[in-house]
C-alpha cells in the first residue's frame, strides 16, 4: 500500500507529538508521586522547616527514614515560635530531652485521620501515650490541632499540626 508523503509526514509528526506529551504526563506524575520517607515529605513542606532542621539536630533522620511505617504530628513553624523562648533554649541545650519532644509527635503505624477515632490513645515513639480525638473532620492529637491532614509518604503518614506537644514531664 502506498501512502503519500504528505500524510507519511503528517503521521510522523503527530505520533511525535503524541509522545512527547505522553513523556510530559508521565514526568509531571513521578515529580507529584508521594515523597519517599515522612522525612522527605517534611523537608518539602515549607511550613515544617522548623520541625525539619530540628529532627536532624537530635539525629532522628534515620528512624524518620526507616521502612516504618510512622505516623507523624509535625508542628508547623508557627507553633514552635509560639513556644516559650526558655522552652525552646533549654531543649536547644539538651539533646535527649529534644529527642523525646520529637519522638512524642511520631506514631508507629501509618495512621490516616480517617482512621482515628472518637477518642483513641496512641502510644508514641517515645513510649509516652497521647490522646487523639476526631469530631466531624477535626482531628486533636493531645492539645493539637490537625490543620492539614495525610501526607503520605513511602513510609507513613504527616498530619500538620498547630502546636507542639510537650510530654509529661518524668520525676
């Protein structure tokens, strides 16, 4: 069968052009594919920068990056300046006590909020409990709000919260 040039050339350049969109979906969906770790998924998040230069102060970025899965409650940039100054010097100054201020806002277990209950008490990384409730679409982990929910990531889950969570203080 013969096939003009002009169409050969018309096919030519439509099927170019039909792969070179293709290619282009295909690269905006793997830049827009969930985040590899929870970690990740904070550092990309310009509201938790705060929460993410302080995980890696008390070297917590592998147990954020294991396999897991994790949940985690990260506050925003805004709930740790409305933390105490001496509150925020003092954990600055003590590594372990950072450390169980930040394992009290991760979960073992991917926990979506659609997953929590009325009333639920989680128990942290840090081995603490903390209460979590749903009423309608608001989720509250301890005194924090939920303001954005399930950002998944290849090993858990970030719900963002509007405060941070102290632990119990241990006599």
């Amino acid at each position: 069968m013969h096939i003009p040039r002009q169409t050969r050339s018309l096919l030519a350049t439509a099927l170019l052009a039909t792969s070179m969109l293709l290619s282009g979906h295909a690269m905006a969906q793997a830049t827009s594919a969930a985040p590899a770790t929870v970690l990740a998924a904070a550092a990309r998040t310009p509201e938790l920068s705060t929460f993410y230069k302080l995980v890696q102060q008390a070297g917590l970025t592998a147990a954020l990056e294991a396999t897991g899965p994790v949940t985690v409650f990260a506050p925003t940039d805004e709930a740790f300046k409305a933390v105490p100054a001496a509150t925020l010097d003092k954990l600055s100054k003590d590594p372990e006590l950072l450390k169980s201020v930040l394992t009290y806002h991760v979960v073992p277990g991917a926990l979506k909020a659609g997953s929590i209950s009325a009333n639920s008490s989680l128990t942290t990384l840090n081995g603490a409990q903390i209460a979590a409730s749903k009423a309608g679409d608001f989720v509250t982990v301890d005194e924090g709000l939920v303001t954005k929910a399930d950002l998944i990531a290849g090993n858990g889950v970030v719900h963002i919260i509007d405060r941070v969570l102290m632990p119990a203080v241990k006599k």
